[in-house]
C-alpha cells in the first residue's frame, strides 16, 4: 500500500503437506523491511508449502510452491495490504442469476466479480452480530432460499445468513474477488417476483431464467 503502515514484526507461518500429511508448521517474525527467513526446510519437490500471515486483522496466503530438484534455496513473496472500512474503491463488475425451475421449487445460481480498484483491503464497518465479524458483502436472497451452496470464494465459517440476505465477511483485498453460490425456494404460482439490490455499483448484470415443461423440455429463455 502506498505510505502504507511498518511491516516490522509480523508473524508468517510456514504451512506444509506431502500427500495427504500436514507437515510442521513453524513462525517466524518480520524484520523492519518486512524479511522473513525458515531454515532446515525439506527440500522434496513432493513437499507443497504455503506461507500466511494476519496484518491487520486481515488474514493473507500465499500461492503453493515447492523446491525444484537441486534447488536449496527459495525466494517466496506473502503480499499484504493496510486495511480500510472505506467501500469507495468496491464496485461488482459483472453479476450474473440464472434461475432454473422445477416441481415446486426454483433452483438460482449467483455470480458476482468483486472488484477492488483501491490499494487497501476492504474489512467493511458493520458488526455482524452472529459472526462476530464485519459484513463487507451482501447479496439479497430469497426469504426461503434454502439449501444454500457455497462454490466459489465463501467459506462457512465466516457467512451469516440472515432473512433476505447472504452477507460475507472476508475482506476484499486489491484485485478482483470472485463470488458463487447456489440455493432453492420454493414456488406455488404461475408468477414469482425476484427482487435484487446491490451495495455496490454494477457494471453488467444478467438475468437468466430457464423454463421447463412437465416432460422436460426447455420452454423458454430471458436474458
């Protein structure tokens, strides 16, 4: 982050696995310009490790690497950013909904490109009271939405669902965040209104739905 906060003293673990075994984890702390050095490390290319640290109250990882053969000594960068509840650099580049029915019940799919155009992570400012954590984004769902699916960049951990919203808490950090889930509710008309709001600009949205008849057959397409 430019004129950015002291990386001085910062814990980076080193996280392992060969196979499927977790190797030793060892801590180290930071110097004054952010340096960092494990040594006796194994050196089997079957070896993966991860480096990650919290700055900030942002957790961090870096990519996965490994020791090529004869290879005794590894640069590895962890990138971390100040953190800030200012939302004016979020903005969701492209959305996409795509609604499929059935017998009863309507199956959605939500996409989202989360785009961070700021040099800061974004941690959000409001409490989220069954987390314990800060709400930095929200999608608006269904009151019965239910069989909820977390694919792409949520985890259990830090998601509240709340009547009409699915709210994440993971920071946002520079770059862009890639967001997708899936749920059900169900139907007993021949109309359903859908009702979205976005905390965010939105650069594209697209709404799909698909129409299929009681032998199967698609119907019909919205876009």
């Amino acid at each position: 982050t430019v004129g950015g906060s002291s990386v001085s003293g910062v814990k980076v673990t080193l996280n392992g696995t060969k196979g499927n075994s977790s190797l030793p984890s060892p801590s180290t702390g930071t110097s004054n310009k952010g340096d960092f050095e494990f040594k006796g490390l194994s050196t089997d290319n079957s070896n993966v490790y991860k480096l990650s640290a919290n700055y900030q109250g942002v957790d961090y990882e870096s990519d996965g690497f490994s020791f090529k053969a004869g290879e005794t000594v590894k640069p590895v960068d962890l990138v971390v950013y100040d953190a800030t509840m200012d939302s004016k650099d979020i903005k969701i580049n492209l959305s996409h909904m795509v609604v499929l029915s059935g017998k009863g019940s309507l199956q959605a799919q939500e996409y989202y490109a989360l785009a961070n155009s700021g040099d800061k992570s974004y941690t959000g400012s409001r409490l989220v009271q069954a987390l314990n954590k800060k709400e930095t984004f929200t999608a608006s769902i269904p009151d019965s939405a239910k069989s909820i699916e977390y694919l792409t960049g949520l985890m259990e951990c830090c998601v509240a669902i709340e009547r009409g919203s699915l709210i994440d808490t993971m920071a946002i950090s520079p770059g862009v965040k890639e967001i997708a889930f899936g749920y059900q509710f169900p139907y007993k008309s021949k109309e359903y209104t859908i009702n979205k709001t976005f905390e965010y600009p939105v650069g594209n949205f697209n709404f799909v739905v698909n129409l299929f008849d009681k032998n199967g057959i698609l119907t019909n397409e919205t876009n």
